[in-house]
C-alpha cells in the first residue's frame, strides 16, 4: 500500500514538472499582426497573455517541452526571447566609507605609483542654513537647479517614472502626482511597495515647501509606472508594457533607475518607438563597476554614471562608451515610501538628477530627444581626473542649461 502510494505520488509531481510552462516575448513582421498570428501560436501549445501597440510583439506563455525553433516556424515570427523575471535594482553602498579593499596587486600599484587613493569627504557635515535651502540636497545643489528656477522649474513637462512605483501620498510629491499605470496589474494603483521609486521621484520632482527634500524640477508633472515588485523585480514584458504606456500617453520624459545585463528585440524596438515619440529617456548606468547596462545601453538612452560629492567617479558605477553624462549618486537623500526621508547611492540616484535637468531643457525649449541631449553635453563640465567613459560629457550645469 506504500509503495502504491509513494508511486502515485511520482507519477503527480511528474506530471506537475511536465506542465510547466515558460513565458515568451514573441516579435513579428508587422504584416503579421492579427488574430492569423495568435490562432498559430495557440495551434503550436501557446496562450497569448500580453499583446503590445506601438510594437510587434506579443507575451505567451508555452509548456516547456515547446521549444523555440518551433516558435520560430511560425510565419511571421522574427524573434522569441525569454520573459525572464529578473531582479532590476542592485543596492549600491550608502556611504562612500565602504569602498571595498583593494586587491594585494592594486595595493602595491597603489604604493608605488601613488594614484588610488582617495582621501574621505565629509560630505554629511553641513553649516546651518535657512529652511528654503536645507531643504535642497546636496546633489541637487551639485548641478547648480536652484540657479536655473529663475527661469524655469520644470512647469508642464510630464515626466514618468519607470520603476517600482511611487508613494504619490508623499507631502513631497503629492502636490505634483498626476497619474500613472501599473504594468503588473493593470487593475491596480502604481503604489510603491519597495522605496526605490519614491526616492527617485523626489529628486526628479519633489516640491519646493520649506520641508523634506526638493527636486531638480520641482515644478515637472510627475507619474508614476509600476514595472517592478516589492523586491525590486520584474519581467522584461513589464518594462516593455511602462514603456508603451509612457508613449502612449505622451510622456516628454522617462526615467529608468534600473538595469540588466542583456536586452530583448522587444526591448530595444520599444526604446527606438520612444525615440521616435518625442520622448527622452534617461538610464541609470548600472552599479556592477563593469559595462553600461540594459537599457542605457541602448543607443536612444541618455546613459548616467554616478559621482560621489568629491567629483570621482563613484566606484561601483557602470561605465563605458554609452555614458552621456554624469550625475551625482552617493548618498542621495531623497522622499521615501511611508511619507518619509531616507539616504540611498546607486546610478538609480544620478540617473533622476538628468531626468529633472531634461525636464527642465524641454521647459527651455528642447523639443526632441536628440535636442534635448545635445543641451545636456553642452551644459556640462567634464570633471578633473576623469575619462569620457566613466563620465560622458561631463557633469551638468542647469544654468547653462536653461540660459
């Protein structure tokens, strides 16, 4: 009776692991789309979950022993990647103090050549200061916006924020909050789960009050695009469908403070639509110390290293030919979820510091994408002692900028 029982059981979990089933990203010639396309991806085991507009590609999900030279024999059919569930945020340390130790061979370089070192900067000792001014962090001051409020904060231009949502309850945001869309369920709010993407909203976009934190743009329409979970992680098809909806509903401008270390036809297509739109989109570069992630690897991504407040390259930062320009990402002080304040480094945090400057460059009178980065380069100041691939054209000075 045992052994029947221990056999039946076999045989159950067998036939669990057979009907698993794996998500697809399926591109097709444009000719193609309609019903023909998805009635063949049924007839090969598929069932279509997602399908896209301003791009030809649709989700499905398969049973595993499908393969995909059998997807690609669908007529059609140009390209069929892994929807994979990935995580999109890598924590990059707090301080500028836990930089790691160097290896015994650097450090002997180090001895013998001198170059290396860099001594520590106090950056969180601050003079008193009135309200108005405490409330501006210090990268934020860093690419001068105070200057260039004058002339312009950002009024009218609609920014969305790609990332795991945003606490749009938050004091510092609310006033500015106009709307949004949640990639993962349709149905629901964009309400952040995770912190990342209410303190990157903050520094886009955070509202000049005397209190908490102001933005670059602080007066920039902010909405916010659910693509990520609570843990900071997300599908590729989720990132594709923020994307769209930010086309679709005439974005000037879209921040992503996230990065993976490949892309996707679908991916890369919806970026040049983006493009093509009219909307400029700013990447993080990513904080793996090696090459610019996905999607600021892209060629239509306005690709931000990080630098700390001595004006060095932030050592965890990605970097590379794509580099546009640099902005300040260490300990970043910025809205966080819950109505509260709390410090955060990463190219997640220099990346919303080029959105809110693009913001306020299309407020000025860019009108394109392409516009729009050649006024970033122009205003910016390549800083001592650093290459163009950790820094692109340098760092940012919004009063250039805007005058």
């Amino acid at each position: 009776m045992k052994r029947s029982t221990a056999l039946f059981a076999g045989i159950i979990l067998a036939a669990a692991v057979s009907a698993q089933a794996s998500q697809k990203i399926i591109s097709f010639e444009h000719a193609y789309r309609g019903s023909a396309l998805e009635k063949n991806i049924e007839n090969a085991g598929g069932k279509v979950t997602r399908k896209f507009t301003v791009i030809d590609a649709m989700v499905a999900v398969f049973p595993d022993d499908v393969k995909d030279a059998s997807i690609y024999s669908i007529k059609g059919v140009t390209d069929v990647a892994e929807d994979s569930y990935i995580r999109w945020i890598e924590a990059a340390p707090a301080s500028m103090n836990a930089v790691p130790l160097p290896s015994v061979e650097n450090a002997l370089k180090m001895i013998r050549t001198g170059e290396g070192w860099e001594a520590p900067v106090f950056s969180d000792i601050r003079p008193a200061a009135d309200p108005a001014d405490a409330e501006i962090p210090w990268g934020v001051k860093r690419v001068k916006a105070p200057a260039a409020w004058d002339h312009t904060a950002g009024q009218g231009v609609k920014v969305a924020i790609v990332d795991t949502g945003m606490d749009y309850t938050h004091p510092d945001l609310a006033p500015n909050y106009k709307g949004g869309y949640n990639a993962i369920i349709s149905t629901a709010s964009p309400m952040d789960d995770h912190g990342h993407g209410t303190h990157v909203s903050g520094t886009i976009g955070a509202v000049r009050d005397m209190n908490g934190v102001a933005g670059v743009a602080p007066k920039a329409d902010l909405y916010a695009v659910k693509v990520l979970d609570k843990n900071g992680s997300g599908q590729y098809s989720w990132i594709v469908a923020g994307i769209e909806w930010a086309i679709m509903n005439h974005m000037n401008v879209i921040n992503m403070s996230l990065g993976g270390g490949s892309g996707t036809e679908a991916l890369k297509q919806v970026m040049i639509k983006a493009n093509q739109a009219g909307v400029t989109v700013v990447c993080a570069a990513g904080n793996d110390s090696g090459p610019v992630n996905y999607p600021a690897k892209y060629p239509q991504a306005i690709a931000v290293s990080a630098s700390n407040s001595a004006d060095k390259l932030a050592y965890f930062s990605s970097r590379g030919p794509e580099i546009a320009v640099i902005a300040p990402g260490v300990d970043i002080y910025s809205s966080y979820k819950g109505g509260g304040y709390t410090t955060m480094s990463g190219t997640s945090m220099a990346s919303p510091h080029v959105a809110g400057l693009a913001a306020l460059a299309i407020a000025a009178g860019a009108d394109s994408p392409d516009a729009v980065r050649a006024a970033l380069k122009a205003a910016a100041t390549p800083l001592p002692g650093l290459k163009p691939t950790d820094q692109g054209a340098g760092l940012v000075d919004a009063l250039k900028l805007v005058r």
